[in-house]
C-alpha cells in the first residue's frame, strides 16, 4: 500500500533540504530521510535508533513489539 502525502515547507527548508540531493531534489531528500528513520524504528541496533531516541524521546519505543518473521526487527505493536 502506498499512500500521498502533501506537506507546506518553507522556502528556506526546502533549499536546505535541496543540499542533500547531489541534484538538488527535495523529493529524493525526503525520501533517503524517511527511509533512514524506518531503519531506525525496524532495526533496534540501528545507528540511526539513538538519533531517533534523540529527536523523539524513547516514549515510541513502547508501541513495538518483536517481529515473529524477522529476528533482528521490530514491528508496530498490534493494538
């Protein structure tokens, strides 16, 4: 399932955001990030978990559970 997002950023984000991509592509930026903070939800020995920790605060880290079909990951809870 793949879903659309529409976000209102800032010109000025948005050129910070460009220096990230060697073309200067917002949209690719914001992937490789969201990519980066799915690895650090996922995988607990990630290195990016303690930037995630950092920025959010470990209170997340309750909403997950071992996943049964992958040793090393994590999965949203089942609620």
């Amino acid at each position: 399932m793949k879903r659309l997002l529409t976000l209102e950023l800032r010109d000025e984000t948005l050129r910070l955001l460009a220096v990230l991509d060697e073309r200067g592509r917002v949209d690719r930026a914001l992937y490789e990030l969201v990519e980066r903070l799915t690895d650090g939800i996922r995988r607990p020995g990630s290195w990016e978990r303690p930037w995630l920790c950092q920025a959010f605060g470990h209170d997340w880290l309750e909403r997950l559970e071992s996943d049964p079909e992958i040793p090393w990951a994590q999965r949203p809870r089942a609620r």
